[in-house]
C-alpha cells in the first residue's frame, strides 16, 4: 500500500484529493444554502451518485438556483 503512495507525483496525489474533496465542498454548500421546492434534494442526490461531475454540475448551475437572502 506505502508503495502505491510513493509512485505517485504530486500532481496525481493533487488530483485525487481534488476529485476527492470537490463533492464534499459541493454537499457542504448545498446543505447550508436554501432553495426553491425539492431542489436541495435533488441536488444532494445528483452530487451523492454522480460525485465529482455533479459536484461540478453544482457548481455550473446549480449555484444559481439559490435563494439569496
């Protein structure tokens, strides 16, 4: 297992911790923000089975369908 990790560059170990972080960010955000109807919902369960492409999803659209207060 050590051995894997010291194959690794830092641009993989940077890209597995973005892929990796990216969906947690988006859910944080998603769970904090208020939105219209069932869209938190369904925004959770997109980035849930989808992760980093629909955290990226999120953050292209679904950003805008929040309600500012």
């Amino acid at each position: 297992m050590t051995m894997l990790f010291l194959s690794l560059g830092i641009f993989e170990i940077l890209l597995i911790l973005l892929i990796l972080l990216f969906p947690i960010l988006a859910l944080v955000d998603i769970l904090k923000s208020k939105f219209d109807g069932n869209n938190k919902l369904i925004w959770v369960l997109v980035v849930v089975f989808t992760n980093t492409i629909g955290a990226i999803l999120y953050f292209l659209i679904g950003k805008n369908q929040k309600i500012q207060e």
